[in-house]
C-alpha cells in the first residue's frame, strides 16, 4: 500500500518517535513523509532531516492573520499555539500537493512528537475511504487533533481547518483547537470513525531523560 504521511510540528526524540511510526504503519507499506515546522521551534533539524528523509519539507516562520485573536476562546486556550498548529498543517497539505510524484492509497496526519504503542489497520481503514479515522482519545469538548487517517481528499479537508476558521469563529464556535476541529468536521459534512490506538507525547526536558506523557486512554 502507498502510504504518505503528513508529519508536522517539533518533535522530542525522533530516533524513538519515527521508528514507532513506521512500526506502527507496517514495514510491508511504501511510506512517503512530508514535514512542515514552524522554525520558532529552534531545533537543530539537520539531523532529523536526514534520518526521516522527507519527500519535501518546509522548515520556516509562521504567519496567520492576527485579526483572529479577538475571538473568545476557553481559558486554557493559546491562540498562538493553535494558529500555528492550524497553519502548519495547511502549509504540510501544500507541501503533499505540490511535491508528490504517485497517488496515495492513505494519508496519515501526525505530530512529530507521538510514540506508538499499537499499530494502524491500514486494510479497516480502506474499506471506507469516506470516513476521516480519528482514534479514540481524550477530546477536551471536542475531537483529538493528535492523528488523522483517511484518504487523501479527507485529510484534505482534515488539514485545511484553518481556510474555515473564520466561519467556524464567526458562527460561535468557541476558541479551542479540539472544539474548533469537532465544528469543522461537522460543517465540511465529513463523516468521522473512531478507532483504538495506543500512544502519547514524547518531550524532552533540559538535563532529563525523555518521558512519555499519556496520550489515549487506550495506553497499554
């Protein structure tokens, strides 16, 4: 199967992170990766780069419309986060279009930062290429913006969240990624399914090891 994944954000150990990915999507695959970072996140990414060998990468500044700051949003909230989050991932379906030389069987959106505990069931997920899979997670309100499998005109649509958000905000939808992404499913007409997936945040503190912070309920 042609699998591309869509990898964006900083990552903490990827030697770890990217491993488990691929184990998790099945060596029998053909895997493309696509990377997108915001280079706020300062990162010595030359290393990364090389290990991951992405099709095509972007590793530059962020920009979003500020204007979309004087929206409400929930006290825990971080707009500049989230506009970043939304916008690197735009930029990372860009990125698919306009360097990807094959068609794709499946996409799967990631963070860069996610160690795998379970595997992906590529074959479930193909039976219908209509549904946007979600696993089942903590949702915060609203739907977990972890991982994303679909074919490619889903996670298009999963990836451009940030082309609706001004409907989405406009419409009263509350200022939280996981909200607003439960909105945005809802008024593109995507249909969801959810899935079991075992994994969580990798981060690395100064002068600490890496630890893995839970990320699914399913962690086992």
């Amino acid at each position: 199967m042609r699998v591309a994944v869509l990898l964006h954000g900083r990552y903490a150990n990827y030697l770890d992170e990217y491993a488990s990915l691929l184990r998790a999507i099945g060596y029998q695959h053909e895997v493309d990766v696509f990377y997108s970072k915001n280079s706020e996140e300062a990162q010595n990414d030359d290393d990364f780069i090389n290990f991951v060998k992405p099709v095509a990468h972007v590793i530059a500044p962020i920009e979003y419309d500020e204007k979309l700051k004087e929206y409400p949003k929930r006290y825990e909230s971080n707009y500049h986060n989230t506009l970043c989050m939304m916008r690197n991932r735009q930029r990372v379906w860009e990125l698919f279009e306009q360097n990807k030389t094959k068609d794709y069987d499946i996409c799967i959106s990631s963070r860069a930062d996610l160690l795998f505990r379970s595997d992906f069931d590529l074959d479930e997920f193909m039976k219908n290429r209509d549904f946007l899979y979600i696993p089942l997670a903590d949702d915060y309100g609203g739907l977990s913006d972890h991982i994303a499998v679909g074919h490619p005109n889903i996670i298009k649509t999963y990836l451009n969240i940030y082309k609706n958000l001004i409907n989405l905000l406009r419409g009263g939808t509350i200022f939280h990624p996981e909200t607003l992404l439960r909105s945005h499913v809802i008024n593109t007409g995507t249909p969801v399914s959810r899935f079991h997936l075992s994994w969580g945040l990798s981060r690395r503190l100064d002068n600490t090891p890496v630890y893995i912070r839970k990320g699914s309920s399913l962690w086992s």
